[in-house]
C-alpha cells in the first residue's frame, strides 16, 4: 500500500489581548487582540502590537506580564 504524503500542519497562532490602560495619548483605555504567529520574538510582537494601536515606533518599548 502507498503511504500518502503528510499534509503539512499550519503554523500554531496566538491570540494576545494588549491592554494600554493610561498614557499623555490616551482618553480612554485601549484594548487590542493580536494575533501572532508562535514563531514570532518579541521585536515581532512589538511591530505588531504598535501596528494594532497605530503608535509610530519612536521610543524604546517595555512589556509588563500580568
């Protein structure tokens, strides 16, 4: 019997919720889910997290894990 090729696995995604709570550019809280692929490092999730809040990417970023 001929075994039949594999069938290639899509990449694993994951859905992030990115909550800015106060900043000098906000009126209210903003709160986006991004959704970013399991190879992504974390200069990729920066891009995309910038992307989602439509920030320029002018000042050195931070992360909090909550």
């Amino acid at each position: 019997m001929k075994k039949l090729p594999k069938t290639p696995q899509p990449p694993s995604i994951h859905r992030l919720r990115a909550t800015c709570v106060s900043g000098p550019w906000l009126d209210e809280e903003c709160v986006r889910y991004i959704d970013i692929p399991e190879s992504a490092n974390l200069y990729d999730l920066h891009v995309a997290i910038q992307d989602a809040v439509q920030f320029d990417d002018e000042f050195k970023f931070h992360y909090f894990a909550a």
